[in-house]
C-alpha cells in the first residue's frame, strides 16, 4: 500500500519541503518559494519583513509601564539641555529695594535645635525657618530689621538614630535656597514652607553606610562644597576612630556628588594655627557678658550688603607649580575670568602679588606661560602705577573688551616671602571680617581722599565707616562727622601701605615687614595710632638684621635722624651692633 503523504517534516527530508508547513500563509509562502527551483528568492520582501518585525519586538520589549513616563535618556540629556537647565548664578535671590529709608534686603534665618527637633507627630521632624527684610540707610550706620508675621514650619520624615532636621546653614545655590542636616546628610532645597529633599550625603569617602556630618556650605565654580567638623572622629579618650569629617563633598548643580579627601589641607590648617591633632580651632568668641566693640546688628547689615563671599576685582593664581605663581585669574560678574598679556608687565604683576599677600612680584609672564584658562577674557591692555588694590582699579579697556585668546593669557612669578614677618595683632574680640567691610568700599559715610607731598596729582580715594573707626582710639584723627572728607598727605614711597594701614584701623591686625616698617611708622606718628607707632620702633632693632645689604640700615637710620628721635636713632644702632656690621657700614657711607 502507498504511503500517505505526510504533512511533517522528516530530519531527512530536503530543506525545500519547509514551504509545505507555511503554504496557508500568502507572505511567508511567497518568502518560501525560494526553494523551489522554478522560483527565485523575493529578497526584497524577505529583508523589509524581517527588519520591520525586529523593530517591532524592540519597541515592544521596551515600552514604558501604563500610565508612567518614560525614563530620561541620560546619554542625550546635555543635546536637548534648554537654558533654563544650565547653572543659574542669580543672588541674591531677591533683587535690593530702594526705600526713603535706604537698601531694603530680603533675609531669613534658620534653627538647629538638634535634640528638640522631633515633632509630636510619629516619625517627624522639623524645623523653623524665618523670613524678613533688614534696611540699612544710606550713610551705613543705621539698621532696621522686620520680621514676617509667624514663622515657617520645615518638617522631614528623615531621620538617623532618632534624630533629624537639624539645619544649621541656609545657602544660594544655582538660583535655589538649600540647606543641610548635619544629621542625616540630606540636603534639602526649600520652597516656601516646604524642605524637600534633593540629594543624601554619605560619610567619609562616599562608601560608608551613614550620613556626612555637614557643618558648612560654600559655593564655588558652579559647584556646591559641603565640608564637616574637619577633624577626625576621637573616643572619649582621645582614639581617633576615622577620618571621615575631614572628607568634603562637592555637588554639581544637577545632583553629582564627587567626595575629595581634605585631610592634609586641615591638617596644614592646623599647623598654620599652632593646633596639634586631633584638636580644632572654634572661632573666637567674646567672654560671657562682655559687649561687642560693634553693635551685632551693624555687622549683620554690612555682611548682607556685600562684604561675605567672592566680590569683583578679587583675584587668584591658577596651574602653578607653587603658591606664589600661576595663571592670573580675577572675578567679575559671578565668574572667574584671565588676563590678556598686552601691555603685561612688572607694575601689573606686582599689584597681583600684593594684593594675595605677597612682598612683590619677580616675574611679569605672557604667552600662556602656566597654560590656557577657560573662562573669558576678563581685562585687557592693563596699566597699573603699582599702588591699586586690584587690577580691576587700573586703567584697561574695561570688563570683557579684548579680542586676545587664551594663548596670551598673562601669570606672575611672586617672591617667596609672604608680606609680614612680624603681626601687630590687637584685634581682641573683633570679628575677623571687619576687613572685608572696609574692603566692600560700600556703606560708608566718610570719604578720605589720599594726597602726595610735593605732587600735583591726587593719590587714590577711599571710603571709611565713622561708628568702626569710632570704636578704635588710634582712629581719631581720621573719625570726622558724617559726610566729611578727610586729607591724608603721604610720601610717595608710602602710596602703597595707605590701603594696609586704613584697614588696620578696622581690624586692629597688621603684618608689618622690613620694607614697610618706615612708611607704617610715618603713617602711625602722622595720624596718632600710638600703638602701631611703637610696634613699629620695636622693630627697627629685630628687622635690620634680615636685610643682606646695608641700605635698609641706612634708609631707616636717615630717617630716624630726620624725625630727631633719639629711641629710633638707638634700636637702629642696635640693629647692627651684634651682627658686627657697624664699623662697614660707616666705611661704605665715606666715613674713617
């Protein structure tokens, strides 16, 4: 009996059958037709197909949960990045107001009450926060503080070991108001009333299971820096047990978090204090019921009005080997910009080096000498007489006017030695950023107006606030009424410690080196800072002997002999006595 025909395929049977399976199916039995020898293969209804299905299973494969967006792409995310995304450098948050009263500036304030955080309600914690606005009037010695009705209520359900919220800083960051629990890690973005998370801080190197202990906030270059204690965690013994307080964290404007280890930076810190590990340095507090020099208030107004954080004009060396050397950058406008090399040279360089406190410059360099910057241009074509604060007060063809590039980027080679061997340190109690409110130039109610003996041309102008120098009894002869202009009348030689020794006034501290002991001196007879005039004579005596030549000696015995006073006339001679230097220097003057 002849075999059935069978609808199955035997392994045996030619590859040819397989179309006998699919023959219902008009595409795929066209697709198979290929293997029967009357017919060629249709490839190109075979390949669309195939492709076509592909995509298909993919899309399939991939498509989102019902009713929940898609995933961002975090490969395309900077392609389709709009402006809005980018870093929002806006502070303060809320523009100035000008009022008959004066600069109307919006506040707020934030509490830690650490163990008294947890709220009433189960796993709860919160926080105050309270809003306001201080005006400070126009001649810089009156302050008005209100406060908002009520008080605003931050609260969290985040919290380690029973304790959260306890926000101690408030900070601009990226147009946002953020603050940080040196609890939990969590910094938290606050809108209104609400404190919403935003990114968890881990300690130490960013693999420890618990919370950084954040202490502090600062923002630079566009990033978020949130550092620690800054010393090591000890037993109660004394052990050190970690390092990781001494670890900060570094926080892009879209969440990233990069952990740099900080150990050697607070422990060169600590040397420069005199403090040995694991100790800190708290800043200084003044005695339990001793008043301020300063009304708190006034010193709360001057900060907000500008004085706290990077200002324009200030500057910084970038990419060199050592301190004293690198790429000049300066601040404008929220950014840090270079200079371009036209017209660079020793003047310029040497308002740089003694503006970030050193004695002089040595080397004035172009070229991109230590790299190109990023950034723009900030100043071009800068000429300086040598005595400004910044090269922001020299002649130049203004912020962001240059068509150099960054091959011409201009650095500086600064002498080793830091101005001010010798400190006069008198400063007590003050707070220690009474400089930067002189430094701000804002504020002020007084004008002093710098002038040179013998010369035509006026010397630079500064403006002084009456209550602080007020408050210093070697200031005196400077502290006129309220809208007065005050003379000062200065040797050219003396043009660039003027600024050094006005600021002096404020902060009571004073680095004083061999090229500046006579012109502080000078400026301390002339104006009656009686203090800082004896400093100065104590010095001659212990400088002279620094000096490898012999024309600081003969420089500072002239002037002593000019003044007609016999104690200076003495502590030079003391000077060089036990060096055994005496009988040259007579010898080198023309004398047997």
């Amino acid at each position: 009996m002849p075999a059935q025909p069978s609808n199955h395929l035997e392994w045996n049977e030619p590859m040819h059958s397989l179309r006998i399976s699919v023959g219902g199916l008009p595409v795929l039995a066209s697709m198979t037709k290929a293997a029967d020898p009357r017919f060629r293969p249709r490839w190109k209804v075979i390949l669309p197909s195939f492709v076509g299905a592909a995509v298909l299973w993919l899309l399939y494969s991939h498509r989102p949960p019902p009713g929940r967006p898609p995933a961002p792409n975090a490969h395309n995310w900077r392609l389709s990045q709009t402006p809005a995304d980018r870093y929002n450098d806006t502070y303060p948050l809320s523009a100035p107001q000008r009022t008959p009263g004066g600069t109307r500036y919006r506040i707020a304030v934030i509490a830690d009450l650490d163990t008294e955080s947890r709220a009433q309600e189960e796993n709860t914690w919160f926080s105050y926060l309270k809003k306001g606005y201080l005006t400070l009037s126009d001649s810089g010695d009156k302050v008005a503080v209100e406060w908002d009705k009520g008080h605003g209520v931050l609260e969290s359900h985040l919290a380690e070991k029973g304790r959260g919220m306890e926000l101690s800083e408030l900070i601009v960051f990226n147009g946002r108001l953020y603050s940080v629990d040196d609890r939990t890690g969590v910094i938290y973005q606050i809108e209104g009333t609400k404190a919403v998370p935003w990114v968890i801080l881990s300690d130490g190197d960013g693999t420890v299971g618990k919370g950084f202990k954040a202490e502090w906030l600062a923002v630079k270059d566009e990033h978020l820096y949130v550092g620690g204690l800054g010393k090591e965690w000890t037993t109660s013994t004394g052990e050190v047990m970690n390092e990781n307080p001494e670890w900060v964290k570094v926080v892009g404007c879209r969440g990233s978090v990069d952990h740099e280890n900080w150990v050697s930076s607070y422990n060169a810190l600590r040397a420069a204090a005199g403090i040995q590990p694991p100790g800190r340095r708290l800043p200084p507090l003044p005695p339990p019921g001793k008043a301020m020099a300063l009304p708190l208030v006034l010193w709360m107004c001057l900060l907000v009005a500008g004085t706290q954080g990077v200002k324009d004009g200030d500057m910084r060396l970038a990419n060199g080997d050592t301190a004293n050397e690198g790429r000049v950058e300066i601040f404008y406008s929220g950014r840090w910009g270079t200079v371009c090399d036209n017209l660079w040279d020793l003047m310029d360089a040497s308002v740089v080096c003694r503006a970030l406190g050193f004695e002089n410059a040595t080397e004035a360099l172009g070229g991109a000498a230590f790299g190109p910057g990023k950034g723009p241009i900030m100043l071009d074509e800068v000429e300086c007489t040598g005595t400004e604060p910044s090269l922001a007060n020299c002649t130049s063809l203004g912020w962001m006017k240059s068509n150099c590039r960054h091959n011409q980027d201009a650095g500086v080679v600064c002498s080793n030695e830091t101005r001010g061997a010798h400190t006069l340190d008198l400063s007590g109690e003050l707070p220690a950023a009474l400089e930067q409110i002189f430094d701000s130039q804002r504020g002020c109610d007084l004008s002093i107006r710098v002038k040179v003996k013998d010369q035509e041309e006026e010397g630079p102008h500064f403006c002084a606030h009456r209550l602080i120098l007020a408050a210093n009894p070697e200031a005196q002869a400077l502290c006129k009424a309220p809208g007065s202009t005050v003379t000062m009348e200065v040797d050219a030689e003396c043009l660039p410690v003027v600024r050094d020794f006005i600021r002096y006034l404020y902060s009571r501290r004073l680095d004083i080196s061999l090229t500046s002991v006579k012109c502080f001196h000078k400026l301390a007879s002339a104006y009656e800072a009686q203090q800082l005039q004896s400093f100065c004579a104590s010095l001659f005596a212990i400088l002279l002997p620094e000096d490898p030549s012999f024309q600081a000696p003969l420089d500072l015995y002239a002037y002593a002999l000019a003044t007609q006073d016999p104690v200076l006339e003495e502590l030079c001679v003391q000077g060089v006595l036990p060096t055994g230097r005496w009988r040259v220097w007579w010898t080198r003057s023309g004398s047997p």
